[in-house]
C-alpha cells in the first residue's frame, strides 16, 4: 500500500465519523522502496487532495527520514520537477508491505498483508 492511498483512507466503521482521519500505523513490519515511473501531472493532480499534516504523521510513524523542505500548501504552479519527485518518491514508491492500521477514534484495525489493506468490516460494523 502507497502512502498516497494511506492519505485518502478513513475509518468507515458504523457511526464513527469523527476523529477517523488519518488511521495511525501500528505494527509496521515491512516498508519497501519500489521504483515506480515518475508522472509528473499526476502528482500535480493529487496535491490538492492530499492531507500534509496526516502525509508528515504517516511519514513519522514508518520511520521515513526524508525531508519535505518546501511548504506543501504553496501554488502548485510553483511547484519545481525536483520537488514533485520528491513527493513522488515518497507518495508512490513508498510500499507498506505489512502492517496495521488502527483508527484513532473508534480503535479498529485494518490489516494490511502483502501490500494490501484490508478495509472490509463485520457485517454489525457497516454503515
Ligand atoms: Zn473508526
């Protein structure tokens, strides 16, 4: 799983609608560097959607020491090819092979097991 998913994820458990974003890493055993093709316009694209404050947490929590030494929230015209790489390198080639999310509001977790996440919930858990 891409950081880039991890920051359009939220809790979707049954009446838990606040406080469900972003779910917090716990148990993180594998993170991958995967060489991924650089598309510039579709790193344009998601910069508006994204959350930067829950990218910065996600990045905390994997250990990820990459420095991000421009301000995120900035025009997106503004924006250089090395900085888009480089939020490249860390939305899209950054896979969580396994681990755990947990939602910080209602503390259910969804594992996540050769690169992907489990989002499906009990049947008493659906909306
Ligand atoms: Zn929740």
């Amino acid at each position: 799983m891409r950081l880039l998913t991890h920051n359009l994820l939220q809790c979707h458990v049954k009446k838990c609608t606040t406080n469900n974003f972003p779910l917090n890493f716990a148990k993180v055993m594998t993170v991958e560097d995967r060489e991924v093709e650089f598309h510039p316009q579709f790193i344009e694209r998601m910069i508006p959607r994204l959350d930067f404050d829950a990218l910065k947490a996600a990045m905390n929590q994997l250990n990820i020491m990459e420095e991000i030494p421009f301000d995120l929230n900035k025009e997106i015209e503004s924006y250089t090819e090395d900085e888009l790489k480089l939020l490249h390198g860390i939305l899209m080639q950054k896979e969580i092979i396994d681990g755990e999310m947990v939602c910080k509001n209602c503390g259910h977790v969804y594992p996540i097991k050769d690169g992907i996440p489990n989002m499906l919930l009990e049947e008493d858990e659906v909306k």
